[in-house]
C-alpha cells in the first residue's frame, strides 16, 4: 500500500560533469564517490558502506561466474544477477584503483531499477532496492556455491555474512511452539522508543506472554525471540514510515532515537535466556518503582487542584513573603493634583469620553455617598466618569500585605513555613536522588563482564533527509584506519565526526535521520582486514588489489582519465597562446614609451592621468597638508616642506583610523593610509604610498607644490629595493583593492535588495560575502561586517525562494517552471554555501526554505507538479554537495574615492535599521 501511494518519479536531471578534469581528479587516497545519475542517491549509501566492508569487497572482486552458465540464459537469475555482478565488479574495482574522483555507477543501477519497474513505471522505495540487491548478489553466490561443492551442501558467502538465526518460543491458543527461523536485516519500530535497546527490547517480546512463564496452560496468545546465532554483519532496518489511514499516504516519523557506537547483544541470546528474564523481571520491579516516585516527585512539583500548578516549595517561600511583607496604605486618589487641568494626574493626562462635558473631580472627601446628591445637582448633563465611579477602597495596600498580623503571629508562621519548605526541599531532592540511583541501576543492569561477550561495533549509519515520498540519502562509514567517520554524500566524501553523525542520525534534528544501522562483530577482525601480499606481507592497497581482469579494466579507465587530462591542458595552452597573440599587439598601441624607461604605474586611488573627480579629491588634500606646512615650517626649502606635509598628512589620516565612527562613516574607503594603519601594514608601506600621494603629476600647478611633487619623485626613485619590498608593496595595495571591489559588490548587493531586485542582489551578496570572508581571515579591520552581509545574502535566498514557492503553488506550467528554475539556478546552489560554516542562522533559514517545499507533499496537486515537485526535492535535500562553482562575478562599475564613499554612506544609512 505504501509503494502504491509513492508518488511516480522520473528520471533527474543527472549531475553534470565540471569540464576540467583537475576536479574530477583523486586526491591521494582518498575514496571514490559514486555520481547520482538521477535519484540514485539511496544506491550510493547503500553500496559504499558494503564496499566498505572489506570482506563483502574482497567476495565481490574476486567473485568468478560459474562456468555452465547457458547463453543465451534460461533463468531469470542468469539474466539478471550475472550481468548485475559483472558491473558491481568493475564498479567496485574503480572504487578501488580509479585515477577519479567519483565514479559512475549507471550500468549496475539500471540493471537492479529496471526489475522493479511495473507496468505503471513506478518504483518501490530504497528499503525494497536492498533487499533485492542482497537478494539478488545472495542467488549469484549461490549458483556458484552449487557448482563449487557438488554432493555437499554449499556455504553461500553472502548468508554467512548476512543472516542470523533466532528461536521464536510462544504460546498460541493455549499450546506452546519454539520455532527457528532466519533473517536478514531485522526490523525495528522507531515510534515510542528512546533508544535501540527499548526497540530491541519490544521486538522480542510480542503480545502477552506473562503465561510463557507460568506452569498454568493459558489461552492468552504471545511470543518471544532469541538469537541463536547473530551474523558478522548485522543490519537493523529502523522503520521510520508509517501510513496514515486518514490521508491515504505514508508519513515519516521524525522521532529522536539514539543508539551507541558499541553494542552488546548478550541480552538477546538464547543461551542468556534465563539470565536475561530475572534481569527484566527485575528492571520491570524497579520501573514500577520509578513510577511511583516520580509521581510522588510531580506532586512536590506541581502542587495545586487548579489548572495551573507550581512547586511547592516555591509556594512556601511566596506565602513566607507574603506574611512578611509590611502593608503601605495608599489609595491610588491621594496623588491627584486638584490643580491640575480636569481630567488629569501628575504627570499623566485621563483620557474621558469627549462628547460629555468634564467637570472638576470632586475632593476626596466628597467622593463618598454624603455628597453624591450634590455632585448630581451641579452636573448639567449626567456624565459617566470612570476614575472616580470605580475607585479603590481608600485603605488598600500598594503590594500584597497582610493587614492584621501580630508580630508573635508572625513569628510562628514565618517559624513554620521556613520549616515546612526546609521538609519539602529535603524530600524533593531524597525522591530526586532516589529516582537518578534507580536510572542508573537501569543502565548497569546489563554491565557486566557475563552480558558484555558479544560486542557489535557500529560501522555504518544510512541517513535519509525528507518526507516519506521523496528525500536525499547519504552515509556515515568508521574507517578504522583512520580512526574517524566518513561522510558518503554521492560524489562527495568527507571527514566527519561522531558529533554530525548523531545530529544528523538521531532524529529530532531538521528532517534527518537514520533508517538503517550496519554494526559489525567486533571479535571478527577479518571483516575489515586489509589484505596483504602472501610473498612480501605488504598490505595489497590499489590496483594490486585486484584479479588480473579488473587490474586491465581499471588501467584502460585511468589511461582515458589521463588522456582527457592531458588533452585538457593542451587546450589551456593553446588558448593562453592565442590570447597572447590577440593582446600583444593592442598593449604595444595602449602601453605610452615612459621616459624613464621604466614602468611607473600606480593604483586609480593614488594617481590619476587627469584631474578626474578622483585625484582632485587626493590632490585637495595633498595640497591642504603643503599649506599648512608651509605656514607652519620656518624653513621654506621644498625638501623641508615636503617632511613636515607628509607628517600632518599622516597625523591627520592616523586621528581618521583612531577615531570610533558609525558603521557608514568608513574612512578606510576615503584614504588607502587608513587602511593600512588600521591592519598594521609595515612603516616602509605607508612612507612610500605617502611619497606616492606628494609625488602626484596633478600637484603641478603652482611653483611650491611643483617643487614639492619634484622632490618627492626623486625620493622615490633613490628608494633601493632592499628598503622596501615592492612585491609585500604591491601586496598590500592589492589588498586594499580587493577590498575596495569588496566594498562594491557589497553595496550593490544592499541596493538591489532595498529595491527588492532579489534576483540581481543575490550574486553580489554571494560574492562579498565570500571576498570579505577571505578578507577577514587575515584581519578584522581588512573587511567590512560579516553579521550584516549574512543577514542579507539570508534574506535575499529566503526572499528568492518565497518567490519561487509562490509560482510553484499558482499552478500554470509557466510559472511552476520559472520558480523551479530559480530553484535550480539560483537557490540550491548556494546552500552549500549557508551549510558550510555550520552558523545556527544559516541552519534554520536553510530548514526553513526546505519545509516550505517538503509542505508540499502533504497536498493534492495534479500529477505533473507531483512529478516536478519528486524531481526536485532531492537537490533540495542533499546538503552537503560540493560547493558548485558560479559563473563569473558580475562586472563592476567604477568609482572614484569621493563617489564610493558617499554613495556607501548612503546605502549602509538605508540598511542601518536591520
């Protein structure tokens, strides 16, 4: 019923290859992924934590068809699992030795999709794929198996590794049965559970089986299971679904449910049968006993008959505050102003109904019943005047007090309840501790050395990220020779941690969790033994891993990989060839011979070739600092000047980056100088930029500042390069460049925002966050807020994909396809970039966008948007894909010094109020 409510899937857009093969190019030894050929995610985790076994890796590999094998095939298991263990073993032998990156798996995945496919094309969800694909490498084996031992009874290698055995003891009907009985992977029921052991604990104890224990022959109906033989490599299915009948659908739980990364099976063997029921018999005692103290505990905790409740002992200390508190009688009326206007308090102005005429509120002491008579006769109109009508009794204390208390009754109470909440605190923390040494008694019931001898090691965790009808699946694989988890996310593989895998495994967490548990003996070593060479005792790592067919298979792969890589970069050589060809002769014709002989080429912000808005602004400045100098210097000679200018010129631009501004006062964007004290660029930097400013062409309109502009130019020339580094020099001015182009794309990004062109704002959000990312790695003052720009490149991608919802849910073909495509090409890619840095804001606006689209499985909605929606949920999901490369930046326009700052002061004045 569940398969037949899935909805239909087509096939995905499939990931496209980046066309440099340097990025598809293995690093190291690091594993290869699998590529997602469309929806095919669920293949990948499910094959890489068995290739991951390498045992199961070693069977498959060195894995021979049997030699009478019909052609063509007479049997649907020749047709189908034979050509299936072929490209599982070319598949797995790239895995091993491929010069790839990630690998494509398209040939094994089409041969085990194309079984399920009915006549409606529709396909059974991933629990259903892996029984079959066990099924179908278990039927493999054993044909082999047959032909390998005639006469005997074969061992099938996939069931040894696989399958296990339990004892099923019951009564059914009054009469008791043990039946033994196989399995493979063993289901689990998630809901109601806390962790694996109460899941196990309820799969092995079925309906009422109080009689089983009994010598009395009752009709009541019940069964237990004991393993009897638990296989090296055993699998837990968590089910995760459930259908609900009200909907007509599948639904997921999203229940938390831990697990441990080491797991004792003793409890659940048939040989600890009896042990293991005194213990339970024993943890049943002891929880009912839990029970009733905790019910006791809740009573101290919430005490009271009402609906609202409170702890007792804080209702002790309020009623001990209470009988202490002293009354102040003050009525609310004594602080009327008779002078003041009518209506009014001190301080205050009484809002009365306008349409009645206001009188003077009578003194106090008319307020009583003697003179109402009066006020009535001196009223024209009878008006309703609430302050006075609803007045308080004159007596009434300002806070809660007791109005008659004795000071021995006082103390008699007070002596009571300070006794009374010392009793309740001391029995409320008794029944606390009480309860915590019960729950400890719990968990080391099964602690002992005699219930710890079947160890199981957690070796593979299956993650699936969704809805019940469409998500993304990956993998968490232990290397043990790493001593760490790996993050099988298709062609991604990754370092990760214990930490992420129970974030994303447990449940609770986003929509995210695990619906399958690989753990794997941990007294059978061999299961993930390397192997090693039986002459030299190396261990076989590569290549040489494999029987000699793979190893040439493999060998033509890499030989293709190494050729498209070779042709790659003759191509880049060609291209940067006839670049320079074209270019050549267009920087001759634009490159002015220079009469030094040498090329003297400074940044935009420091020299201008004509007096642009730009160097006027510097030149202003240059020129104010050699007046003021001339006015302060005694000595007049230009060397002179040209000292003293540059010191007030550096005094000045230092108050500049001393001074505490507002965020859109940035002085870094008015002066380069301020830029580099504020990051600490060495002095020889800021001496020879400065020279730079005085030695500005522009300076040569009047006879001082001529001789002034001279004297600094031939500083500059004597300047050796041992005095300053020219390439830290051009350093530090790219710096300032970078952020500078940092600074546009980030107030281009804001601007288009304020006027909600999210689409335009979104690449210069993206690209400023980065750069000043990149910038703040080397200094807190080399960028600008790192808070601010990821709010807005959040709200922009939170905006986008609003958007593009609301197109999706209009329904019109159109629409529903320019949202998916803003989707596409604009959103998803750039979740990586939120989920990169693992920022709690970034996490929610990234879980947000995603429940807004999972929503939508919960609806009626034509088959067409059903199939759209299917195809795209995936992309959404999978949040760890490789940060995709954009396109290239978008261009900037050019600003001068003055026009860049103002126009920044302008947009961050706009945003100021975020």
């Amino acid at each position: 019923a569940e398969n037949k409510a899935s909805l239909k899937r087509t096939h995905t857009e499939v990931w496209s290859d980046s066309p440099n093969p340097h990025d598809r190019k293995r690093i190291d030894t690091c594993p290869v992924g699998l590529k997602n050929v469309g929806n095919t995610c669920w293949f990948s985790a499910v094959i890489q934590s068995l290739f991951n076994l390498l045992e199961f890796q070693r069977l498959v590999l060195n894995y021979s068809p049997p030699a009478r094998v019909h052609d063509p095939p007479h049997t649907q298991k020749e047709h189908r699992n034979l050509p299936f263990m072929r490209e599982l073993r070319n598949l797995f032998s790239l895995m091993v030795g491929s010069k790839r990156k990630y690998v494509d798996p398209s040939r094994a995945v089409e041969i085990l999709k194309d079984a399920f496919k009915s006549s409606e094309s529709q396909q059974q969800d991933v629990s259903e794929f892996t029984h079959k694909l066990l099924d179908w490498l278990e039927d493999a084996f054993q044909m082999k198996a047959e032909e390998d031992r005639e006469g005997e009874k074969p061992k099938n290698p996939m069931v040894e590794l696989f399958y296990g055995r339990f004892l099923a003891v019951g009564v059914l009907e009054g009469k008791k049965f043990e039946n033994t009985e196989m399995f493979g992977q063993y289901p689990l029921q998630v809901n109601g559970f806390k962790d694996l052991h109460e899941c196990l604990e309820a799969a092995m104890i079925e309906g009422e089986i109080e009689s089983l224990h009994s010598a009395e022959n009752s009709a009541r109906s019940g069964q237990e299971h004991w393993f009897t033989e638990l296989p090296p490599v055993l699998t837990f299915e968590l089910s995760r679904f459930e259908f609900n009948q009200a909907l007509g659908r599948p639904e997921k739980i999203h229940n938390k449910l831990e697990f441990p990364s080491m797991l004792y099976m003793d409890r659940y063997m048939d040989r600890n049968r009896e042990v293991t029921r005194i213990k339970r018999e024993e943890i049943r005692r002891v929880k009912e006993h839990l029970t009733l103290l905790q019910q006791r505990l809740e009573r101290y905790l919430s005490y009271g008959s009402g609906p609202k409740r409170f702890p007792l002992a804080d209702v002790l200390q309020y009623a001990m505050e209470f009988a202490s508190s002293k009354p102040v009688c003050t009525s609310p009326v004594e602080d009327i102003d008779s002078s003041a206007p009518p209506g009014g308090t001190k301080g205050q102005q009484l809002s009365l109904p306008s349409t009645a005429e206001q009188d003077p509120l009578p003194p106090l002491e008319s307020a009583g019943p003697a003179s109402a008579s009066t006020a009535a006769q001196q009223q024209r109109v009878a008006i309703h005047k609430p302050f006075t009508q609803s007045r308080l009794p004159p007596d009434l204390p300002m806070h809660p007090a007791p109005r008659h208390i004795t000071d021995e009754e006082l103390r008699v109470l007070e002596v009571c309840l300070h006794r009374w909440r010392s009793e309740v605190e001391n029995d409320t923390r008794d029944l606390q501790g009480s309860i915590n040494r019960i729950h400890r008694t719990i968990e080391l019931m099964y602690s002992d050395k005699s219930m710890m001898q079947v160890p199981y090691r957690l070796h593979a965790v299956l993650v699936h990220e969704g809805q019940a009808n469409a998500g993304h699946y990956w993998a968490y694989i232990y290397d043990p020779h790493q001593r760490c988890w790996m993050k099988y996310n298709d062609i991604s593989v990754t370092k990760s941690s214990w930490e992420e895998l129970v974030r994303d495994s447990f449940g609770g967490y986003r929509n995210a969790s695990a619906y399958c548990l690989m753990y794997i003996n941990d007294k059978k070593p061999f299961l993930i033994e390397e192997e090693f060479d039986k002459e030299t005792g190396q261990i076989l790592s590569g290549i040489d891993k494999l029987p000699p067919d793979l190893k040439q298979y493999v060998r033509e792969d890499n030989e293709l990989f190494d050729k498209e890589v070779e042709e790659w970069d003759s191509l880049q050589v060609r291209k940067a060839q006839q670049e320079k060809l074209v270019l050549a002769p267009m920087s001759v014709e634009s490159s002015p011979p220079d009469n030094t002989g040498q090329a003297q080429q400074e940044p935009e912000y420091m020299e201008q070739p004509s007096p642009t808005n730009d160097s006027k602004h510097l030149q202003e400045d240059t020129e104010r600092a050699i007046s003021r100098a001339a006015a302060e210097q005694e000595e007049r000679s230009p060397e002179a000047l040209l000292t003293a200018a540059i010191k007030l010129e550096y005094a000045r631009l230092l108050r500049f980056a001393q001074e505490d501004t507002p965020p859109e006062k940035d002085y870094r964007l008015q002066h380069i100088v301020v830029y580099f004290i504020q990051n600490q660029a060495p002095k020889k930097i800021l001496e020879r930029t400065l020279l730079t400013q005085f030695a500005d062409r522009n300076l040569a309109f009047d006879e001082r500042c001529k001789s002034i502009m001279n004297v600094a130019r031939a500083k500059l020339d004597l300047i050796k390069p041992e005095e300053v580094n020219m390439d830290e020099y051009e350093m530090w001015h790219q710096a300032y460049r970078n952020f500078r182009d940092t600074t546009i794309f980030m107030m281009t990004g804001l601007d288009l925002f304020q006027k909600t062109n999210y689409m335009e704002a979104l690449m210069f959000l993206i690209y400023s966050y980065q750069y000043n990312k990149e910038l703040l790695s080397k200094g807190r003052y080399r960028g600008h807020d790192e808070e601010l720009l990821g709010h807005y490149r959040r709200q922009c991608l939170l905006k986008l994909n609003e958007q593009a919802a609301a197109m999706f849910e209009s329904g019109e073909e159109p629409e529903v396809s320019t949202g998916l495509g803003l989707m596409n090409e604009l959103v998803v890619p750039c979740i990586p970039l939120l989920l990169v840095h693992d920022t709690e804001r970034d996490l929610l606006a990234v879980e947000d966008m995603r429940n807004r689209w999972c929503s939508y499985l919960g609806q009626e909605m034509e088959p067409n948007l059903q199939e759209k929606l299917t195809d795209f949920l995936p992309k959404l999901l999978d949040c760890s894909a490789e940060i995709k490369s954009f396109h290239d930046p978008p261009k900037l326009p050019s600003y001068s010094t003055l026009e860049l700052s103002e126009r920044f002061v302008r947009v961050m004045a706009a945003v100021g109020g975020r």
